[in-house]
C-alpha cells in the first residue's frame, strides 16, 4: 500500500490524477489523505470523481470514499483493459483533466482505449482540447505514445456539452530529449453563439501582436452554434502552447492578445517546453525512465509531479537552473 499526502506542493488536482493513473501502471493499492487541501473547498469536485471513475472502470479497481467533498480515497487497481465507452461529466468539467488522469495507464494497457467524453473543451485552468492534441499529444508522440483525438463539438463554462472522441492504442514508451522545435506558428479563433465577427477579431489581434514580436502565424477562424456559448484562442508551436478563454465583457482583441503574448514570450524565452507541457510530460518521462527538457520555471504543478512520480517509479528527476531557463532531466 502506497500513502499519498495530498496536499504535498500545489495540493490540487493534479497529484491525485497523476497518483491514481500511475497505481494502476504499476498495480499496487494507494490510499490518498487530505485531497485538494490547498484549494479553497477542499476535497473531491464531481469532475475530480470522474476521472477516479474512469481510471477504476480501465484498471478494475476498486475505490473507497468516492463521494463529493471526500478529502479521502482508497484505489486498489486490478488490470488495465481496453474499453469502448461513453462518459458524461456533466457540465463543463474539463475534458483534457479527465484524460489526464487515465493517459499514463491507457498506453500499459492490453487493448485500445476508445472513448467518447461529454463535458468542456475549452475551460479556464486547463489545458484545451486544442492543446492536448498539438501540444501535449504531439511531444508525448516523441516517446511512441500514441493517440488520437477529435473533437466533434466544443463546449465552454458552464453549459458545457462540449463531444469529443479519443483513442489511446498500447504503447511502450522511450526517453526523448526535447529542444526547441523551430515551427510555425498555428493556432484556432473560435466562438460559438456569438456574434461572426468575434472569433475574426480574435485571430486579427493575435496575429497582429505575434507580428510585433517577429512571428507569422496561420489562425484558422471557426464560428460555430454549440450548445454552449463561449470563444477561445489556442496557439502552437513544436512543444509550445498558449491558450486563452472569452469571458463576457472581455474584449476580443484582448483574448486574441493574451494568447498571444504568452506565446511571444515562451518562443522568445528559448526553452523547449512550455509552462503547463513541462508538468505534464513528468509521468511519462517516469514511465519511459529517461528523457529530458527546458522550461521557462519551476512551477508548484511540475515539482509536485515530479514529487509523486518519484513515489511510485523507480525514478529520480533531477532539476537545475541554467542560463535562465530550468533544465529538467531523469537522471
Ligand atoms: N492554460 C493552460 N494551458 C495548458 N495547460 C494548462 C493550462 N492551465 C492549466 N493547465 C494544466 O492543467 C493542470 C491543472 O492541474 P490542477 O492541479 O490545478 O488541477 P485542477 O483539478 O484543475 O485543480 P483543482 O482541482 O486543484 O482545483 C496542470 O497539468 C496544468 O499544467
């Protein structure tokens, strides 16, 4: 049995996926304390729930205290198996953070994994879904993860209702050494049940702002009718990423902008991953036991996963600051 404290670093979400996901890869019994104490309302949220769901349905496991507010659970997984299935989070719960929670398992698994998942596609404090396709997706290729997704329509907070389809295949994952990927830049302006000119203008003003900075870029504009309203930015480059959010009464242009300028500055810092990708890719570096890369910072979500990998692989990370930019390896 393996005892998480979770409220280790950034206590957030994050730990419990990435603790639960790499349980069932190695199919030993967790308990997991205090969950989620350092967020304002403690314990599990019901999208926190689904993805301890699906990673039982994938490893046969067993769980006790899966209920709403529970600051603690007991996950004894069996066997990952390949499934067909349909989840419905609910609302806009984020449906890159409830992949995050199986994808580690999904590749050590006997069969494919194929999923169709209601909930957000576009939601703040997580990656989109634009994102863990050309970002996240495409770095973790690098390692012979493979995976593909689609998304069929979007869904933004708080309807939600946003359909995506996943396949996760088995695969053994190798290291990889990750450097800056010279690329275009690519990116998404989209809106849905708005007026046709906001996601237009979106994409003008990111563009218009990478071009300060010296970057030409492709935005393909969508304007769509979901059920849910909402808009959004997502850009890529190689291992880069930015995302940004509409909110009523923000300015197109200043959605465009965000994006944008968070893009600027990751390409200008030299590094070779993002912020948000450095944290991700540490469970499997884990499982591919090798592998490095440069980050722009040591953020509380990249040494809390390096923390809780470290407790169920036979790894160690080691972190050094280098000409600015922080230099993640296996060592
Ligand atoms: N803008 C973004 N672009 C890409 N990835 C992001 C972005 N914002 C957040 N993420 C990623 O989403 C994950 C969020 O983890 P966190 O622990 O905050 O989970 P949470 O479940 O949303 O939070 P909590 O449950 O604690 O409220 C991290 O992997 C982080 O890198």
């Amino acid at each position: 049995m393996i005892e998480i404290d979770g409220s280790f670093g950034e206590g957030g979400g994050q730990i419990l996926r990435t603790a639960v996901s790499l349980a069932a890869v190695i199919g030993k019994d967790i308990t997991i304390k205090n969950i989620r104490k350092n967020r304002p309302n403690p314990g599990l949220k019901p999208q926190h729930m689904k993805s301890i769901e699906l990673a039982a349905l994938i490893s046969g496991a067993g769980v006790r205290g899966l209920h709403p507010g529970s600051t603690e659970i007991c996950f004894s997984p069996v066997e990952i198996k390949g499934i067909d299935t349909t989840i419905d989070i609910g609302t806009a719960g984020s449906i890159p953070l409830l992949l995050q929670c199986i994808m580690p398992a999904a590749c050590a698994s006997d069969g494919n994994i194929s999923l169709r998942i209601r909930g957000g596609t576009d939601v703040d404090w997580s990656p989109s879904v634009d994102y863990l396709k050309h970002v996240t997706l495409n770095a973790l290729s690098e390692m012979g993860y493979r995976a593909s997704i689609r998304t069929i329509a979007r869904g933004y907070y708080p309807k939600g209702g946003g359909l995506v389809e996943v396949v996760i295949e088995p695969a053994g994952l190798k290291e990889y050494h990750y450097f800056r990927e010279e690329e275009n830049i690519s990116g998404i302006s989209h809106a849905s049940n708005l007026p046709e000119h906001v996601a237009r203008r979106q994409a003008e003003s990111a563009k218009s702002l990478l071009r300060e900075h010296g970057f030409e870029c492709d935005i393909l504009v969508e304007d769509n009718n979901y059920l849910s309203t909402g808009s959004g930015v997502n850009l890529w480059s190689g291992f880069i990423g930015s995302v940004s959010t509409g909110k009523r009464g923000l300015p197109a242009e200043k959605v465009g902008s965000r994006a944008a300028k968070q893009m600027a500055a990751s390409l200008q810092s030299g590094a070779a991953v993002d912020i948000h990708l450095a944290d991700q890719l540490i469970p499997f570096m884990g499982l591919a036991g090798g592998g490095s890369f440069t980050t722009t910072e040591l953020s509380g979500h990249l040494k809390t996963n390096i923390w809780v990998t470290e407790q169920f692989l036979d790894v160690k990370f080691e972190v050094k600051e280098t000409d600015g930019l922080i230099g993640v390896r296996v060592r």
